[in-house]
C-alpha cells in the first residue's frame, strides 16, 4: 500500500442496498464498474468508477477485482460457537439432540484454554464464509464468553455475544441459579460491552430451562442496560410449544412468556420463529423484535417451515442465520439455498435480491446497527466481502449464461458456498483471502 494516502480503494461490481426489496422496487444501487473508497477503517464513498477514480488522493493504492463482486459483509444473526464441534450430529428431534450432544460438549467450555481454541476456529470458518458481524451463544460459563470476546477483539471484529442462562431442566454441570447468572451477566456486560467493537446479548436460553425467577432477571437487566442486546429462541418446534405450555398455563403463547417479562424491544432477536400466531407477529412487529430465520436447521431437525408471508404482512423485522450446530453450514449462501426452498414450500417466493438483502442490511436493521454496518453509506464501518461468480466450475457455468444482476445473485445462492469469498475485510482491513488452487 502507498504510503502517500490513508485511502484504500477497491474496483469491482458493487451491490448494497437502502431499503427491503419486498417493499421498494429499487431497493439497491448496483455499479458494474464499481468503485469502494475506504478511510480509516469506514466506507468514505461508494459508486461508479469512471466517476469516483479521478478524485482519489494521489498514491491511492486500488485493488482491482474486476470480474468479482463486492457487497458489504453477511451478518450472522443467531449462531452457537460452542457447537462448532458437534456441527452434522444426528437425532430424531430439537430435544434429544440438546441432551445426547449439545449439554455434553458446551460442558467443555468450563475450560478456558478450551474455550479459545474452538474461539479461534470459530472466527475463521466466519470470515471464510464472508460473515463479518455475528449474534453468537457462548455457554454458561463466563469463561466461554472471555474467550470468544478476547479472540473477537484481538481480530478487531464486530461481534455480539452472551453467556447463556440456564437454572432448570438442564444436566447439574450446566445448571446456573438465577441469581448468580444475572450476577454474571452484569458483569460481563460492564467488561465486555462497547469495548473495542464488541456488543453483549442477554441470553435466557430457552423458556423452558429458565424459571419464572430468571427470565424476571433477566428482563430486568434488560431495563438496566437498553443498549444491549438480548437472544433467545421461541416456537421452534410443536414439541416444544406444548413443553412451554404446561410450564407457562398463564401466558397467552410462547412468545408471551417473554413479554411478561419485558423481553420485547429493540436489540431482541428471536431465533426461529416458526410456529407464531397472527397476535404474536404482530406483538413482534410493534415493539420492534426481530425473527431471525434458521433454515438449515429447521430442515435438520424437521422443526418446520419459517413463512415469510405472514411475516412480513405483519411487518416484522427479519434477517437469516446459520444456527450452527443445528444448522448444517457457516455458509450464508448455503443459508440462502434452504431460505429459498423453504419459502416454495410454504407457497411463496425469495428472489436473491431479497435474501442478500436479509443476510446484510436486513440484518443490520434487525439489530438496530444499520448506522454502523450493513451497507456502503458514508461512514458506514468497512466491513466487506469481495465473491467470485467463476469459483467453481459449475458456478463459473452457470456465471457465464446469466442475463440479469438477479439470476447472477440467484445463481451465488443456490451454488456457492465458502469458495466463492475470494476476501473478506473487516474494519478495512483484509482478514481472509482465499487460498489459490
């Protein structure tokens, strides 16, 4: 890099968007000839390049990815980094599966050295798949969590994480109280939130394996810090539904379990979403929560279809995640492939615009960190990702005999995968590149 300027550019095709492409026409601005101008780690322009070459400073270095495509970087809304190692494990349902493998290997992680290691390869399988911002469940350790905020930080990532809260129908080594999770929680949050670029998510696991006691402190905390985030998971399977049911007579549904808490606001994403009522989404809607859309793993353990369309008549915010290890890919484009099929299955449609849409700015609306990520707006963070249509034979195919920006798109959907990130930044700064065959 020229030491005359503290601008970087990058030539390539440029897409992002300003709005949701179910809503407004043209929701993205797309340069065929692009041009991404970065300073001190945030997008200082974006546009055509035969427009915004000649006002680069002098000595600017431009990286050339011709042929390529750069869109901002995938956010990852709802993903386990303690089940990284138990990714592809087989069962006959949501529950089994939580006590034969997930209970078993999140108790690991009450070793820190443990904890950092699987951190580690965390983060890269991320980055090489293009994610660049994630909303991520540690464990009930507080360790597990200083480790992934540490290896985050040092890496210079934004990232969103949490300790898990558990104190109920969990095995004993993983059985909190609810007094010493909130205990833990809190300081966690003063430690870790608005360090660097990291941000901390209040984490009840489930309904179900919080007493009353709990998930009552951990709405309060919720109050107490309103800038933090706050995950769960809600209505992923019948099974479960029923399980809330009987432990919560009183509340009106699944997601009311919640509500009664003060659990619904902004910064909250609830993972699944699949077995919500009209009532429900429109609760979801008014208070700005967000559905974060799982479907690799909603396919795996056959826990149902999300349906887009009522969703979005209601109007709720949405964004698409990997749910690793339930979910069977760090891929946001293997993400996109299931979204598109599970939306056939429930009788409507997904055009690519719309699910590149959801995994960068949607998500990054669903977060409330549009100001911050998602897009190439002026001082938006330069977290980014260049892919390559010709990565695979197949794809390079396929590339050569699109007609449109969307079958280009649709095309990266349902064939690529983490070959075709041929870079991710973050911050500006180059953090993977792909290896050269």
């Amino acid at each position: 890099m020229s030491k005359t300027s503290s601008v970087q550019a990058y030539r390539a095709g440029l897409l992002y968007f300003h709005a949701d492409p179910a809503f407004i026409e043209r929701a993205h601005a797309w340069h065929e000839d692009g041009l991404l101008v970065v300073e001190n780690g945030k997008v200082r322009t974006a546009g055509d390049y035969a427009t915004l070459a000649p006002t680069l400073p002098p000595g600017t270095d431009v990286k050339d990815y011709r042929g390529k495509l750069i869109m901002p970087g995938f956010i990852d809304s709802h993903v386990h980094y303690p089940q990284t190692d138990m990714i592809a494990s087989p069962a006959p349902g949501l529950l089994p599966w939580l006590e034969q493998y997930t209970f078993p290997t999140e108790r690991q992680f009450a070793d820190p050295a443990h904890g950092a290691q699987v951190a580690e390869f965390f983060l890269d399988e991320l980055l090489r798949n293009g994610t660049t911002t994630a909303m991520v469940y540690c464990t009930v350790h507080p360790q597990s969590v200083d480790a992934f905020f540490s290896a985050s930080e040092k890496r210079k990532l934004r990232m969103i994480a949490g300790k898990v809260m558990m104190d109920r129908h969990c095995p004993d080594f993983l059985c909190d109280t609810a007094e010493r999770g909130a205990e833990e929680t809190e300081a966690l949050i003063q430690r870790w939130h608005g360090r660097s670029r990291l941000l901390y998510a209040i984490t009840p696991r489930f309904a179900p394996t919080s007493t009353e006691a709990q998930l009552q402190l951990a709405g309060e905390l919720a109050r107490k810090y309103p800038d933090t985030f706050l995950q769960t998971h809600v209505s992923e399977n019948k099974e479960e539904c029923s399980w809330v049911k009987s432990l919560f007579p009183q509340a009106r549904s699944y997601l009311d379990v919640y509500d009664r808490y003060g659990m619904l606001r902004p910064r909250a994403v609830y993972g699944h979403c699949i077995w919500l009522d009209e009532s429900d989404r429109a609760r979801m809607a008014e208070t700005r929560a967000a559905a974060a859309i799982c479907p690799t793993s909603n396919l795996f353990l056959g826990s149902g279809l999300f349906d887009f369309e009522q969703a979005d008549k209601a109007g709720m915010l949405l964004s698409l995640a990997t749910d690793v290890g339930a979910g069977t890919s760090f891929s946001m484009l293997q993400t996109m492939n299931e979204a598109y099929k599970v939306a056939r299955l429930k009788g409507s449609y997904l055009p690519a615009m719309r699910m590149f849409y959801l995994a960068t700015l949607g998500a990054a609306r669903s977060l409330h960190l549009e100001e911050s990520i998602g897009s190439f707006a002026a001082g938006r963070e330069a977290d980014f990702i260049v892919i390559d249509p010709q990565a695979t034979p197949l794809l390079a195919r396929r590339s050569a005999n699109t007609d449109s920006l969307e079958e280009q798109l649709f095309a990266l959907a349902l064939l690529g995968d983490d070959r075709a990130i041929a870079a991710t930044y973050s911050g500006g700064r180059l953090v993977h590149a792909r290896a050269q065959g």
